[in-house]
C-alpha cells in the first residue's frame, strides 16, 4: 500500500508538468490566431502569392483538419486565376504524418487530464489532515519542477534550436517527407523555421508560468488549510484575589 502510494504521488508530480506542456503544445494547434502570426511575421502573402483571405481558409483548414477524419489535407487555392492544389503530395503526405502525431499527442493529454483529476478527487474524497497537506506541497513540486525542465528546455532552445527542431523531426517521423524545399513548398513557406522558433519559446514561457502559479497555488493551499485547522487560541483566565 505504501509503494503504491508513493508511485501514484510520484507520477502526479510527473504528469502535471506534461500535461501543462501538451496543454499549451494543444492550444497552439488549435489556435487560429497562432497561424495568423507566421503570415502577419514573416511575408507569407508575398513569398507564396497567396492573398490573406485564402491564407486565413487554409488556417482554418488546418485546425478542422486536425479533428476530422480527412485522411489527407485537401485544402485548394486560387494561383495565377487557377485553382489548385495548396499542397504538393509530399507535403500532403507529410501533413498525415503529423496528424498521426497530434492524434497521439492529445490521447496523452487527456490521459494526463484524467489522471490529475482522478489524483486531486481521490485526495477530496479521502480528505483528512494529512493528505491535504501532502496535496499542497506536492502542487509545490510539480509546478517547482516543471518550472525547472522547462527553463532548461528554453536554454537549450535558445542555443540549440536547430538540432533539436532537427532531431525531433528525426525521432518523430520514419521518413523524409518533413524535408521540404522553402523555395518550392508552400507548407515551409507558410510556416518558417522562425516561426517554430517563436512558438516553442511561446509554449516553453506559457508552461514557465504556469508552473509558478502551481507553486503559488500550492503555497496558498498550505497556508489556507494550517489556518482551517489550527486550534483556536484559549481565552486567558484571570483570577480574582479574595
């Protein structure tokens, strides 16, 4: 019971600061106004010829693609007053490989969202003393630690993006679609390597945050709860000389 105690705490502590990470990794995803970033940034309009009503669709394809059951992008533009294909086939190609990925990605987010709930509730519904205050300090470990990885992580972002933005393509994908040509393809044109850079910092930051508000809330917890349960002060008795 005690081992089993002890791993249940110890995964808390581990799932919180992923499920922050993939918390944020999903907002960027779905989040419209992420994309409107690279074309506002970095001349998207003027590098693929596409005017910003039809950059803005192919956003909004993106995030429906995503969560719909089209195996492959199919998102059509206007070119030279002909309609097209937005996507060559190795980009659509490429583009299914990282829908499988996000697949992937938000099944572990639910099931990190389900195990802290389950966590916290457990904790609710078997509330005595000793457990809420463990629940306290351990909101003050998880958010200590992911504020830890995470300005680590930044760090090795700021000075290594490159080879990790290249080694994660590596690690994630079994094939070479994702090496695209940015004078050719509209998808790396869309979407630079400084954009990536931006939105990896903007995520690392976001779960920085975060995670100091967990410790906050932790510390708060704490502080609350010793407040509910000290003994009230016993009033003084004075004794009157006969």
């Amino acid at each position: 019971m005690q081992v089993a105690r002890w791993l249940s705490t110890a995964l808390f502590i581990v799932v919180v600061p992923v499920f922050l990470v993939l918390s944020n990794v999903r907002v960027a995803t779905m989040e419209p106004r992420v994309y409107d970033y690279s074309f506002d940034h970095y001349d998207v309009g003027e590098v693929t010829g596409l005017d910003r009503t039809q950059l803005t669709a192919a956003a909004r394809d993106f995030v429906h693609y995503f969560q719909d059951s089209r195996p492959l992008l199919t998102t059509r533009v206007v070119l030279g007053g002909q309609e097209q294909a937005l996507f060559s086939q190795k980009e659509t190609l490429h583009m299914k490989d990282v829908k499988t990925l996000f697949q992937a990605v938000f099944v572990v987010h639910e099931v990190a969202l389900a195990y802290v709930l389950a966590y916290v509730g457990a904790v609710f519904v078997w509330s005595h003393e000793r457990s809420m205050r463990t629940l306290a300090n351990q909101l003050i470990r998880a958010g200590i630690g992911t504020v830890g990885v995470l300005t680590v992580a930044a760090l090795m972002m700021l000075v290594g993006f490159d080879q990790l933005f290249y080694l994660f393509h590596k690690l994630s994908f079994s094939n070479d679609l994702w090496e695209l040509n940015p004078l050719t393809d509209h998808l790396i044109q869309m979407f630079p390597r400084d954009f990536w850079f931006m939105v990896t910092i903007a995520i690392g930051v976001a779960t920085i945050i975060e995670g100091s508000l967990l410790v906050l809330a932790g510390y708060a917890l704490r502080t609350w709860f010793e407040r509910s349960t000290a003994s009230p002060a016993q009033p003084a008795t004075v004794e009157v000389a006969s």
